[in-house]
C-alpha cells in the first residue's frame, strides 16, 4: 500500500485513535487463533509506531496465530493459509488504521474534504471502492463510518473505507488546487457540485 502522508504526526492520531477502540470494543478477526488474539494488538500498535502493513504481516505470519479454519464470506468454511491471511489482515488493518488516523488529523487541522484513491494496485479483483476512486468527500462521515460494515455489528450495507478485505483505496489529503476549485464552486453555486 501507498500511504502518501504516513509520518510522525499521522502515526500519533492512528495509534491515538486505536487505543480508544482498544480500551472499549476491540476488533479482532475470527480468524485469529487465541494466541493470535491476544499478541494482535502490540503488533499492530508497533506497525503504526514504526512499520508499516508489510511489517504487521510479517509479525502475523506464523502458524501458530492462525485457527486451522474460517467462516467464508459465502457460507461455509474454508482452510487457512497463514501467509496469505496475514497479508490481508495485515493491509486492511493497517490502512483502517491509516485513514481514521489521518481523517482525525486533517479534521484536527481545519479540512473538511479528502479524496479516494487507489493505494494498492491489488490482484486485478473488483474493489466495492472502485466507483468512488479519484472522488471528493466530506472527511467527517469517513472517519465515522470506521469499521461500520463488521464491527461490532455486521452491516454490508453500510459505506466505510476501507470496504473490506479486498479494498484498495485509501484518502489524501486534497492539493491545493482541488481545495480552490471546491472554494469556487461553493462560493459560485452555493454548494459542491464533488459533494453529490
């Protein structure tokens, strides 16, 4: 993944941010064994600190964090393959982690709007955030909806970015010319046309 504003400043807010989930209704994925369960959390808080998704994914690589087995998406159960469920779990975390980090620092800042992109070039599959790549939105219901589609409820209707384990988008911050246009579109027609 390309995480374009990962600093020291963005890292605070992600770890800020984590450790009040941490501290009241935790995420943790079914397929975690219970060792994996219990060492998630410090190896996620030492990714945001100083690594990164690749990072997070090779400290969740070994067998013995993983159940032998999951629940699919479509029913039914499936075989674990460590490697590759540790690069999953690793990205979308991370980059959950990343957005809410940087839409409560650039709310912190002033900003009001932030666009998708695609941060991860990915294996080709649809992405549920493929229609709103390259889009203008208000920062506020994004960093809101963290997690809305599975915890702690399950919800696939609901809108979050990340979308789920597949999800390739991430948010930036808006360049200064983007932040101009939006200026004189409100001030021309009284609202933003990129809002709808």
């Amino acid at each position: 993944m390309r995480y374009e504003e990962l600093d020291e400043t963005t890292r605070k807010w992600m770890a800020e941010e984590m450790e009040m989930e941490e501290a009241e209704q935790p995420y943790r994925s079914p397929a975690l064994s219970r060792k994996g369960q219990e060492e998630f959390a410090p190896l996620l808080k030492d990714a945001i600190e100083h690594g990164d998704d690749g990072s997070l994914a090779s400290s969740l690589i070994r067998a013995d964090m993983w159940n032998e087995f999951e629940p699919l998406p479509q029913g039914g159960v499936g075989r674990i393959d460590p490697a590759r469920a540790a690069a999953v779990l690793a990205r979308v975390e991370f980059n959950t982690w990343y957005v809410r980090g940087l839409c409560r620092r650039l709310l912190e800042e002033g900003e009001e709007h932030c666009q998708i992109y695609r941060a991860w070039e990915g294996d080709g599959s649809p992405d549920e955030c493929d229609p709103l790549e390259n889009k203008v939105l208000p920062i506020r219901p994004i960093y809101h909806a963290h997690r809305a589609k599975y915890h702690p409820h399950r919800r696939p209707e609901a809108f979050s970015i990340p979308s789920g384990r597949g999800c390739k988008h991430s948010v930036r911050r808006l360049p200064p010319e983007m932040k101009a246009i939006i200026e004189i579109e409100e001030r021309e027609m009284g609202s933003s046309l990129r809002r709808t």
